[in-house]
C-alpha cells in the first residue's frame, strides 16, 4: 500500500517535471522563432519586453488569456469548445514515453526514471494519439462554421493523413534494424557511436519522417492548412484568447516531439557520438540534439516558400509513399543476407 | 505475464491524460472568471475579411477529400500490419520476408490501379 503511494508519487512528480519542462519549452520555442527569423531577416526580433524580450513569451501567453473568448454565433457550441481540448491534449501526453536521458535520478530514497512510463507499443502509442490531434482541426475548422476554417480543416486533415503514412512507413525501417516498438529499446540498440546510429543504414527513411514531420506538424513550407495569404489563419480563424493558445501551444508541442522521436529514431537519443565527449551528461545530449531539429524547422520556415496544394498531396503520394516502401523492401532483404 | 505487466505501464498515461485534459479545463474556467465578455452582434458573425458573410459555410467539399481518406485507410492498415512484422523479422527469417513481399505487392498492384485511375491527382 505504502509502496504503491510512493509509486504514485513518483509518477505524479515525473509528470508534473515533463509538463512543465515541455510547456516552459512551447513558449520559449516561440520567442526563439522570433529572434531567428528577425535574425534571419536582419531584425532584431522581439526587444522590448525584458533583455532583449526574454519576457516576450510571458507577456504572450498573459494577453492571451485575459483576451475575451469569443464564441461565433452561428458555431457549434460544444465542438468549438472541446476541440482546442482535443488537439492540445494529445501533443501533451505523447511525452509521456520518450526518454529524455539515460540516469535515474535518486532522491528522498524514490526513483525517478528518465521518463513517465516505458510501454512497449511506445512509437505505436505515439502515433495513435497524433491520429486523434487530426480530430481536433477537423473538428473545429467545421463547427466555426466560417469558410476558411472549414477549407483549412480540411486540408489539415487530408495533409496530416497523406504524411502520416509516409511517416508511419518510414519508421518500420528503424522497426526492423531495432526490433522493438519501445523508445528505451531502440535508444539502446544504437549504443556505441555515432557510426552505430540508425540515421546511417536508414538515411532514406530519415529523410522521409523530416518531411512527413513537418507536414504533420503543419509547419512551413506545408503550412497550407493555415495559410495566411488565402485562407486568413485556416481551422483557427474564429478562435480567439485561450482557446487559440490551446491550438498555437499544440502546434509546438508537436514540433517538439516530433523532433523527440527523431532524435530517439535517428540519431541515437541520450547517446553521444563518441566515447571521449560521454562525460557531458545524456540529457544534455538528448536536449542538443532536439534544438537540432527544433532550429532546423525554423531554418527551413525562413528559407522555404510554401508549396501549392496540389504538389504537396502530389508529392505526399507520389513520391514518398512508393520510396518508404521501397526503403522496407530494400531494409529487409539486406538484413536478411546480414543477420543469414 | 500479461495480466499484471500491462496495468502498471499504463496507469501513467491515464494519469497523464487526466492531468493533460484538467491542464485544459481549468485554464479555460479561470480564464472565465478573468477575461471581458462584451459582445455584440458583429463581433459574433464569421469572420470574412470584413465582407458581410454570405451563404452557408457548410458548403459542399470536393470529393477528392473522400478518395484521400479511403485509399489513407487501406494503407494506414498495412503499416500498422508491418509494425509488428518488422519487431519479430529476425525470428521469422525467410518465411517473413517473402510474405511481406507478396502483401506489399498485392497492395502496390492497387495503389498503381488508384494511380491510373487518377485518384491521387489533385487539380
């Protein structure tokens, strides 16, 4: 009884840290697109709230939720409320697998493990839940019943599924040199250096899940669902204060965990490319290497324009699906004559 | 064990998902008490670049959309039917190689038959 208590501190304690890490992450993700693409342009980017608007992201999420809470007339009530919920719900509890170092930290004799919860379906579970976030846009471009919303619903939804599968295939490649759908596993089947990192064998599939991620994130340059040139804001056009943070917070939460799954998948997780820089903590490896991809994201927004919607389900169908079946096809029969 | 090896990896993420869905809720009612509620009647019509709306917007939406998420379904089944074959691929060996080679072949026969009917075209 006791012992299950204590697990269930334990629990709530890890939880609590991952929230709070990935939140604190969201809104200081936003300052730092500012200040890269104000860079990128020879701006400045946000100055003037605290040093160099270090409090940028503060302020920000305060305005937004003491802004009023618009609710359209003509929208469906009880959809419109529940699908920011719906959306940013999902982005949230996909932290809930990855390992984000490799120590277990002891305190007060409890042990807190690098991460919430093990589960062996880990990649599958993530995947599951990031179908669900899909829902929320669909669902609330459609009960704000305003046309651009629904436009921008919909090519969300269509986009994230054409992407998703490309992503989805491109991951069985790793699947099949790790064996394990568990993050922990996988982190630990690219033990021993850079050279042991699946980015090598499976570069292909790596460069396949960086597309298809920034595509199911709905970033530039697939940022069709929401573009602001033709369709104003796309399925948040009618959301206002908290409820179009929930959809903004959501958006960056994704982009950080796609770029936690790319780390664990690719590039070895916790592990440091060689045996002589092991000294500096895993953790610190895992971070860097997630503001990696987080910076690569931002990089490709400021250099890329955005594509038409044609080529992109073009391009989604087309081009990515067939070479991430080929990449399978190709994984399978070489490690067929590797392993006999 | 199945019986008692699942419960305990997974009583977290519902935990998880509680206090996710209550990070939501509570934010929201807060934010009620705090924030202004002034409407009026503009300011709850849909938003159209200033244009007085017109017509429906539950207009009609290209069918393209309903092609899209149907071939999604038939190979969003065949990855989740890979997932597992690629985690036990080195037990099955031979067996397994060639049998996920005539399902990708079977699926690829349909995907080049949705091709040539244009079902992926997007104009």
């Amino acid at each position: 009884m006791i012992q299950t208590a204590l697990n269930l501190i334990v629990v709530l304690v890890t939880i609590g840290v991952v929230m709070a890490v990935v939140l604190l992450h969201v809104a200081y993700l936003t300052y730092f697109e500012r200040k890269i693409l104000g860079w990128m342009q020879d701006r400045m980017g946000p100055m003037e709230v605290g040093y160099h608007g270090l409090l940028q992201p503060i302020a920000d999420g305060l305005k937004l939720f003491f802004k009023e809470d618009i609710v359209p007339a003509q929208a469906n009530k009880i959809i419109f409320t529940l699908a920011p919920i719906l959306v940013l719900v999902p982005a949230l509890i996909g932290f809930a697998v990855v390992p984000f170092g490799r120590d277990s930290i002891h305190l007060f004799g409890l042990t807190f493990r690098p991460y919430v919860t093990d589960l062996n379906i880990g990649i599958l579970y993530i995947l599951a839940f990031a179908s669900i976030g899909a829902y929320g846009v669909l669902l609330g471009g459609w009960a704000s019943n305003n046309k651009y919303s629904l436009l921008g619903g919909l090519r969300s939804a269509a986009q994230v599924i054409s992407y998703e599968l490309s992503l989805g295939l491109a991951i069985v490649g790793v699947l099949l040199m790790a064996g394990s759908l568990s993050l922990v596993k996988i982190t630990e089947a690219q033990n021993g250096g850079a050279l042991h990192w699946f980015i090598l064998p499976q570069f292909v599939a790596f460069v396949i899940y960086l597309i298809s991620a920034v595509a199911e994130t709905n970033r530039l340059p697939f940022d069709l669902p929401e573009a602001e040139s033709e369709l104003v804001a796309g399925f948040f056009t009618e959301y206002s204060g908290m409820r179009f943070a929930f959809f903004f917070l959501a958006e960056y939460a994704n982009m950080i965990l796609v770029s936690c799954i790319a780390t664990i998948l690719f590039l070895g997780g916790w592990h440091a490319p060689f045996e002589a820089l092991s000294f500096i903590p895993p953790i610190l490896w895992f971070a860097g290497k997630v503001y990696f991809f987080l910076f690569f994201y931002i990089w490709i927004r400021g250099t890329l324009p955005r594509l038409r919607y044609d080529q992109l389900m073009m391009f989604g169908w087309k081009v990515m699906i067939p070479l991430a079946l080929a990449n399978i096809l190709v994984t399978s029969v070489v490690l067929f004559f590797i392993r006999g | 064990m199945p019986g008692n090896f699942i419960p305990v990896n997974y009583l977290p993420i519902v935990i998880f998902i509680a206090i996710a869905l209550a990070f939501g809720g509570v934010t929201l009612l807060l934010g009620t008490l705090l924030r202004p509620r002034r409407i009026y009647k503009a300011k709850l019509t849909p938003y159209e670049s200033g244009n007085i709306p017109f017509s429906d917007a539950r207009a009609p939406f290209p069918l393209r959309y309903y092609i899209i998420a149907m071939i999604f379904v038939i190979f969003d089944i065949e990855t989740v039917f890979l997932y597992p074959w690629a985690v036990v691929y080195d037990k099955i060996g031979l067996y397994g190689l060639v049998e996920m080679t005539l399902f990708i072949s079977v699926l690829l026969v349909g995907y080049i038959y949705a091709w040539k009917k244009g079902a992926l075209e997007w104009d």
